[in-house]
C-alpha cells in the first residue's frame, strides 16, 4: 500500500455503527461509574473486534473522534501465525 493512500478495513451496517458511536460517547461520560464501564468496553471491544479499544478512546493524542475510532478500529488485522 502506499503511503497516503487509506486503508481498506472491514465496515459496520448502520445499526451497529450507531451503537459503537453510543457506546464510545457513554465511555467518553466524564460521570461514567467505573465499574459500569467494565461491561461497555467489552461489548464495544467485540463489536468492533479491536482489543485494547481504550487505547484508542483515551491514550491517542490529538484525540481521535468518535468516527475516527470505529475508523481505526475497523482496519485492525490479527496478525495470524
């Protein structure tokens, strides 16, 4: 692939687009309890089939939006030995 040119990852319908959006926008709640958290990260985590999904909310620096996340999470290969 060259560089600059945009990855082609998997996609999401609609119905689970807009609930990968809703989870991330919960989890981003500065009000979210902790231990309500636990259970919306592992579901966005097989939604998206992304492990590690919080690096992406939280530990990206510019933030990435909420698009940009599912974008990202969406190109991820397993690496298969």
């Amino acid at each position: 692939m060259k560089s600059g040119e945009p990855s082609v990852g998997r996609t999401l319908d609609d119905s689970k687009r807009r609930r990968a959006r809703d989870l991330i926008h919960r989890l981003r709640a500065p009000r979210l309890p902790d231990e309500a958290s636990g259970e919306l990260f592992d579901e966005l985590e097989k939604l998206l089939l992304y492990p590690g999904v919080a690096d992406l909310l939280f530990w990206r620096a510019p933030e990435l939006s909420v698009d940009d996340v599912i974008d990202e999470a969406l190109r991820y290969r397993p690496f298969v030995g």
